[in-house]
C-alpha cells in the first residue's frame, strides 16, 4: 500500500505528538527500574561561583543516596564523590549555619506566635546573611518585603512584592538589604550594604492573575527574581534549592513588621509543621505576618545533612495557616534560569533579537522548543520573558496551539520559515 504525502506528513506529526506527550511528563519521573528508589529531587545551587544540578536518589533498603549530576557535567557519581559534592554544598553551612531548632505547637484557638529574633552576632552567619528585607515604593503605596540571595547577581521572593495591580503595577523603586538587622527601633544596620536590582522578572500566569484579581490563582505563581549587577561584597555561599520536596517540618526567615504588638525592621525565625499542600503550594503552621513576603521556606534534608530552601513564603491568615508556592517542575526551568543570569545578558538582550521558535536558545528549533511551548499553553510549566518571547511565533501576544503547529511544523522541514 502506498502511502500518500498527506497520510505520511499525518503519521509523522502524530507521531511527534506522541513524543511530546512523552517529554511533557513531569520532569521528576524516574526512569530507574528498581521501585524500591524513590525521594528523587531535583537540586540547584551556586558553588565555588558555578552553577550545579543534580538528581539524588534515596534508597530505603540500604540507606544509601546516589547521586547523577546534570551540570556542569553530566554523570552518574561515585559514592567518594557523592560525598566531596556534598561537603561542597554544605562547606559553609558548617561554618557559619544558624539553624537552631525550637518548638512548635498548635492550641485549640491557633498558632502560637513564638518567634525568635535574628540578632546582630546572627544576622551575617549562613543562610541569615543571604536573606534580606525589601524596600518597595508602588505607584500607590509603600510596602515592605523579604527576600533571599541565591547566587552572586540572583535573589528571589514574590511576584507580589514587583508587581501589584491594587497599588498602581510595577515597583517605583525597589531597595535589597541582605542580613539587615535591628539595634533599636526603628535604627538598623545593613553589614552588606543596600543595592536596588537593574532588573526584574516574574511570570505571565502572576501576572495575568493579578491583573484579573483572581488573589486564589495568582498565589500559585507568585515568585519573581531580582537581578543585579554588582554582587554584595562578603556573600560567597549560598543556600541550595530542593525541587518536589514535601517536608515534613520547616524553617521561615524572614522580616515581619509587627511582632506580638511591636514593630521591627530586624530579621526573625518562626519554625512550623507542614500541614496539607497542593499541586502548587505547601501550606503550613509557621506563624508569619505582613513582611514576612518573599522569606525562604527552608527545610532539612536528612539524607543529605543539609539544609535547603523548597518554597517561597507568600501569603499567611492570621492565627490559622502560612503558605507559598513549592519549588517544583512547574517552575524549575525559569526559576533555573534566573538562577544562571549574569549581568552580561543585559547588554546581550539588546544586540540580539529574539529567535522566533527557539524557545531555549540553543541555536536550533527542535522537539524541545516545541515541548516547551507545549508545556507552557498547557500551564504546566513557566517560561521567562525572554522564553516567552521567542515562543510566541506568529506574535499575537499569547502563547498557544498555533505557535505549537509552527514549531513543529518548522522542525519536521515542512515549513521553510517562521
């Protein structure tokens, strides 16, 4: 039988539709036979000024954790270097950490507001150091924020604290502290200095949310990324990032304004249980408040003994429950990129043009351009500005099945441009 040009160009594009139905699989899926494996996740972290990426895998049976590095190389490690990856990520934990533990307990009217205070011998010990407060100016108001350095140029924290459609759209001006701390109110001291961000960058699924006042889904996307061009001199290590962790306790730090009645410009600590969590968002006992936006929840890995942060602290009601949206698939590829950004690309964003169809920019358009647009029309992925750009083919302002069909279309060679 022979097969017409119509029904071949058919089989071919179904065909790729399967593909892509297959790479669209959450990226944490483990291709490993034996089901005894599981705890797979996902970490990112600056070392030695490099971006790293690996996968862990926990085996119960035997206790052990092996680990694949993605980058900067890519192979499956030895146990002796296992061991030397993890002393890397955690060397400066050793030295300096103030994770110090308390605790937590619920009553029958709510949380119980035990806090502690971040003092000046704490504020510049890791992960303290790497944490700071925001000073935001909107059209409309003034508001106070937290957030946290997770490379030399890279702090994240919320949408929220960039962008609110109630106090006028985009900040006015925008200033970070990292490891500020209190002397008494309202004097502080900020042992890194305060630098305001050349740029910024959060998602169009916050955006479009908030615009639309929609608080329930904008909340699921409500991180952001503040870039700058100088480091802060005396921040060399940062916290690593766990993707797809679900914590059983946790740490917050960050910078309420009130605490039990009183105002404060200083750092505090609040320990707590996770308590449900969803598709997008962990949710937890912690007691925070108005401030506290952007703080780093971090949690302890025990089979690595380390300390990482899986979510970005975003909303809280009071006396009852906090929560944010989780570090996992759905924003691990724009979150990996803000984590990689240099003060290079600000000069290299306006020379070059976008390349239509190239969502990764890997100078070829392929099944995982196509994978990435794909991702994105369905939600099930976020993409940076500079993505989103490029994935918007035939430039109608959104991203959906038609720049699809020309991706794909465009890889097969069955159509000559886009």
């Amino acid at each position: 039988m022979k097969l017409s040009r119509s029904g071949f160009c058919f089989l071919t594009l179904a065909s790729f539709m399967l593909l892509i139905l297959i790479f669209t699989t959450p990226v944490f899926a483990s291709t490993r036979a034996d089901q005894n494996i599981y705890n797979h996740r996902l970490v990112m972290q600056i070392i030695d000024n490099r971006f790293h990426k690996w996968l862990e895998y926990y085996d119960p049976l035997d206790n052990s954790l092996s680990i694949t590095l993605l980058e900067p190389d890519s192979r499956e490690l030895t146990s002796e270097e296992v061991i030397q990856l993890l002393y890397k990520s955690r060397q400066w934990e050793r030295e300096n950490l103030d994770i110090y533990s308390s605790s937590f307990t619920l009553n029958q009217e709510g949380i119980t507001d035990n806090r502690t205070a971040v003092d000046s011998s704490l504020a510049t010990a890791y992960p303290n150091n790497t944490i700071g407060f925001l000073s935001i100016i909107f059209p409309e108001s003034y508001m106070r924020g937290t957030a946290f350095l997770v490379s030399p140029h890279t702090a994240l924290t919320n949408g929220h604290n960039v962008y609110s459609d109630p106090l006028g759209g985009w900040f006015v001006t925008l200033r970070f502290s990292p490891g500020q701390y209190e002397t008494q109110w309202p004097e502080t001291v900020q042992p890194y200095s305060t630098l305001s961000p050349v740029s910024v960058e959060t998602n169009d699924s916050y955006i479009r949310y908030e615009n639309e006042g929609d608080r329930d889904n904008s909340v699921n996307h409500d991180y952001a990324a503040l870039f700058f061009r100088t480091p802060f001199s005396g921040i060399n290590t940062f916290i690593p990032l766990e993707f797809n962790h679900i914590p059983e306790e946790l740490i917050v730090i960050g910078y309420p304004g009130v605490i039990r009645g009183s105002n404060s410009l200083g750092q505090w600590r609040s320990e707590g249980k996770l308590v449900e969590q969803d598709r997008y968002c962990l949710f937890y006992d912690a007691f925070t408040s108005p401030g506290n936006s952007g703080s780093p929840v971090i949690v302890y890995n025990q089979q690595a003994d380390t300390y990482r942060v899986v979510a970005i602290h975003t909303f809280n009601i009071p006396d009852l429950i906090s929560g944010g949206p989780q570090l996992n698939s759905r924003n691990q590829l724009i979150i990996e990129r803000w984590l990689k950004w240099t003060p290079e690309q600000l000069e290299q964003a306006k020379e070059k043009p976008p390349g239509l169809g190239d969502v990764n920019d890997d100078q070829v358009i392929n099944i995982i351009d196509v994978t990435l647009i794909l991702q994105h029309a369905l939600w099930l992925t976020e993409l940076d500005k500079d993505m989103l750009d490029r994935a918007d083919i035939n430039r109608d302002g959104t991203i959906n099945v038609q720049d699809v069909t020309l991706a794909m279309q465009y890889s097969l060679k069955l159509i000559d441009t886009l």
